[in-house]
C-alpha cells in the first residue's frame, strides 16, 4: 500500500480536520510524514472496506450512509457511519486484519 503525503488541495477540502485518508485505488494520504501504528491501523482497515466493496460502490455507500445519519445523528453523523465504527472499534488491533471477517462494518449498521 503506497503511503503520499496529503496535497493541498485535499487538506483544503478537508477543511484541514482529518489526519489521513484512504482513497484506494490511490493509496493513503497523511496530512503528517510521520503516521502512528493506530492511525495506519484505521486507514488500512478502510483499505480493506474498500477492497471488498469494489471501491466506487464503497464511495456511494458512504456518501449515502453519512447523509442519511446527518438526518438522524446530526453532528455526531461521522463518528455512527458502519465503515468509521469498526475502523475505530478495532484500529488498536495490530493485528485485526488478519483475522477480520468480509464485511464486518454491518454488524456497526444499527449503531
């Protein structure tokens, strides 16, 4: 997984909140050139969602997903979509990935 350090423009788009971003087929973005182990956790768990979802179908559902949650959860919609809940549920997991089940972000869907 190629790792870049994050343009301008994409920080800008950010508005400057996010510390990295996976954006497969790409590769991960990190606005720092140093990244900890639990951040790189939470990016290459994203990585893997995104793999299995085909990539622009992951984009779609996300899209989908946090509008759909701005309605219900208004602010706190970022932190309640499926794919950031198990990315933050198991980023401290060095070693999840290896044993993380195919599409393990829906059990995070009624959340």
């Amino acid at each position: 997984m190629n790792i870049y350090k994050m343009p301008r423009l994409l920080i800008w788009l950010t508005m400057g909140r996010i510390i990295a971003i996976t954006l497969l087929p790409l590769g991960i973005f990190t606005r720092d050139d140093s990244v900890s182990t639990k951040t790189l956790n939470h990016e290459m768990i994203h990585a893997a969602q995104q793999r299995e979802m085909l990539y622009l179908v992951f984009y779609l559902w996300y899209l989908l997903e946090w509008l759909i949650r701005l309605l219900i959860n208004g602010r706190q919609a970022y932190m309640k979509i499926s794919f950031e809940q198990e990315a933050y549920s198991n980023d401290k997991d060095a070693k999840y990935l290896v044993h993380r089940k195919k599409f393990a972000w829906i059990k995070f869907l009624s959340c």
